[in-house]
C-alpha cells in the first residue's frame, strides 16, 4: 500500500472521530443518551461480526480478557459522554477527550511502571492547565457536563491501559476493538432498560452514521494505516481530532466558540503532543 493510501486511512479515521461528537450531539435531541449509546454499539458489534467471517481463529479467546474492557472502554465512557454532551459543547468535548494520553502516561506509571519523562512531566502540566480553563466558568460549557465527559476521557484512558495488556496476551487489534464493542454492548443493555429511553425516528440516520463510518470503519481505516505505519508517528494524527470536531462542531450547529476556550483547548493538545514525545 503506498503511503498517501495509508496517510489518508489515519487523516479519515481522525475526521470521523471529530465529527462524532456534533453527530452524537444532535442524535440526542431525539433519543435518550444510554438508548443511544446502546444502539450505537449494537450496530457496531453487528459490523465487526461481519467483519469476523474473513479472520482465522477470530473467536479463540477468552471472555474474562475482555469484560472488564468492554465495561470501562464501551459502557462507562460512552454514557459519560453523551450525557456530558447535553450539557455542554461538542467542540469542547472535543478538546476534553482529546487530553485522553495525559492519563494514559500517569496510569501507565503507576500500572504498567513506565518511566516519566521530563517531555511527560511537562505535557501533563500543560494539558492540565489547558484543561482547566477549557472546564472553568470563562471557558463556557457547563461544569457538570464538562466532568462527565472529562471523566469519560478518563475511562477511555483506563480502557487503552487494559487493552495494551490485552495485546500482549496475543490478541489482535482487530478482535480487541471488535469484543470490547461486544461486551460493552451486553453492559448497555441493561443501563438502557433501567433509563426507559425514548428515541425519535429523526435521530436515526445520525445513529446510523454513528455506528457505521465514526466507529467501525473508522477503526477499521486506523488499525489497517497501523499495520502499516509506526506506532510513534500515527499518534500524531490524534491531534488533527479536536481540529475536526471545531469546523464540524461550526458547520453542523453552529456553536459559539470562545476565545479563550480555543487557546486553551489548544495549549492541552500541545500539552498531549510534547507527552508522547519519545
């Protein structure tokens, strides 16, 4: 595969994650956020069981490896997040869930005993500084909605320290993506008969869009360049997702975005970049 095919993989798996959060947004002025949430991974886990017909030894493992995944990087994250998002913007949803690799560095040292640096001990101090204005009351949003989707980043960052530990039991990225969808699905399950949600017909296309181009083929797109290019230089394109959540966030509603807001959200991703800094 030549390398503008697998540039362009990373490039559209990045602008459909920054779409997700205006998308999910809107979903949400028609169905309830754990409804949704189940929905969207249904959908999903359907996909990859699709998917799963033209891998060998796909269903070779074992479920005790990926339940605790599919809670705390499918289920707990993504209600977090769509309520969060009821709340407060999607652009700065964006900018929150893009500081996910600071705690992923300051878990990591305390559970996998990975050394930080100085270039990590700066990051985390930027990203949290930036972070602190995007959440305060002169960054706009609203504070409890800022800290649910703060704490979604959280999870996901919990869910990237369990995954990496699930690769090194020999599991692909592929079947670690696709069963953490599962699982996670079989958790939302009940949280969705307990919230008694509704959803209206109008909120089903953006379900749709949803499920299908921001979460599996926009996994599909990233674990494919992956395979392909250096784990150290694919990172970089995380940080083109807040950029893509801004103009999506713009076009699609609209959103009055702040000053300061965007230079903070902007000294966090500069924070995250200067973490991962080898």
């Amino acid at each position: 595969m030549e390398k503008r095919s697998i540039v362009l993989y990373a490039v559209t798996a990045s602008a459909l994650w920054g779409t997700s959060f205006p998308i999910t947004k809107i979903a949400l002025e028609g169905a309830s956020p754990v409804l949704l949430a189940f929905l969207r991974y249904l959908l999903t886990s359907i996909l990859f069981l699709a998917l799963s017909l033209f891998y060998k030894n796909f269903y070779h493992i074992e479920i005790k490896n990926f339940v605790l995944l599919g809670i705390i990087s499918v289920t707990a994250p993504t209600i977090l997040q769509n309520i969060g998002l009821q709340y407060t913007s999607a652009y700065i949803t964006g900018f929150l869930q893009s500081t996910g690799p600071i705690y992923t560095v300051i878990l990591a040292y305390f559970f996998l005993q990975e050394t930080i640096t100085r270039y990590k001990v700066l990051g985390i101090l930027l990203a949290l500084g930036g972070t602190y204005f995007i959440t305060s009351p002169q960054g706009g949003g609203d504070l409890f909605g800022n800290i649910l989707v703060l704490s979604s980043a959280i999870c996901y960052s919990l869910g990237g320290i369990v995954a990496k530990r699930t690769l090194n039991l020999g599991y692909t990225p592929v079947q670690i993506v696709a069963f953490s969808s599962i699982f996670g699905t079989l958790f939302l399950f009940p949280a969705a008969l307990f919230e008694h949600g509704t959803m209206a017909a109008e909120s089903t296309p953006y379900i749709l869009f949803l499920a299908i181009f921001t979460t599996f083929i926009s996994y599909t797109l990233w674990y494919s360049a992956m395979e392909r290019m250096e784990l150290s230089k694919l990172s970089f394109f995380v940080f083109l997702i807040p950029i893509f959540s801004i103009f999506f966030s713009a076009v699609l509603l609209q959103e009055e975005m702040k000053a300061l807001t965007l230079a903070a959200g902007f000294v966090a991703v500069c924070g995250v970049a200067i973490a991962q800094r080898k």
